[in-house]
C-alpha cells in the first residue's frame, strides 16, 4: 500500500465514525445542544470538519468547487441529522479519492497555502488533517455520551 491509499481509508473510516455518531444522536435538537464549559455542538463539529475537509482537500488539492463559509460552521443550528449524515456521505465519496490520486511527487510539495504557521509539505498537512478530524470526532463522541448520559 502507498501513503495515499492508507491516507484515504483512514479518512473514509473515520467519516463514517464521524457519520455514526451523529446518526447515534436520538433527535436532531440533541446534536445541537453543549454543556457548560463546551463551545461547539456536535452537528458544528461535524460543519467544521466538513468545511475544513472540502477546503483543504477537496478544493486546494482537488480543485473541486467550494467556497468556505468558515464562521458559518460555528453558528449554523437546526440542521438534521438526516442532512449532515447524506452531507458526510458526499464528503466520503470526495475526500478520500482525491487523496488516492495524489501522486508520491505531489504528496512531497509544498501544500498551496500556508495554514499552520509555516510552510508544510502536502503529506505533512494531510497527516495533521487526519489529526483535527480524529479529535473532533472524539469531542463528538464524548460529548454524546455526555448529553445521553451513556457508555454506549
């Protein structure tokens, strides 16, 4: 296996703990409710992680159409569960087959824009975008298990 054929299943895997847990939500007004002390609700988290995928994946690497509405992600509320879940199936079918077509070349670039502070090479951003999904996605989880006071 190469770095963008691991890349891609890990991303795929996680979209769809990510889509789990919030079908796992039992009403779509639960997605949007926090706790003292938490900022973001699930159903922002999971906005966010679809922003942040589409902008740095699917438009700067895929040259797919997108326009980031990044304050959007944040202050949106109400959607259902139903619409982020078929939103998270759109950005697997996306995501993860731009990553695959990345060439070793390619993954070895500069990435186009200077996000964390300094310049990184393509495949060290990536890395660190599995690295935000997977901690939101466990801000979700816990979150969840918080609001239905559960262990499941």
């Amino acid at each position: 296996m190469s770095i963008t054929s691991d890349l891609a299943f890990l991303f795929d895997r996680d979209l769809a703990k990510l889509s789990q847990q919030i079908e796992a939500f039992p009403t779509d007004e639960a997605l949007w409710q926090t706790l003292p002390g938490v900022m973001n609700a699930a159903g922002n988290l999971a906005l966010h992680i679809e922003g942040n995928l589409r902008e740095f994946v699917g438009r700067q690497l895929g040259n797919l159409p997108y326009e980031r509405k990044r304050e959007l992600e944040f202050s949106s509320k109400g959607r259902s569960r139903d619409e982020l879940s078929k939103r998270l199936a759109e950005l697997r079918r996306s995501i993860p087959s731009v990553i695959e077509e990345l060439t070793a070349e390619q993954l070895q670039m500069e990435y186009p824009e200077v996000v964390l502070g300094a310049a990184t090479s393509t495949q060290e951003f990536l890395i660190h975008l599995y690295g935000h999904l997977n901690w939101h996605l466990g801000q979700v989880d816990y979150l969840r298990r918080i609001l239905l006071n559960s262990s499941s």
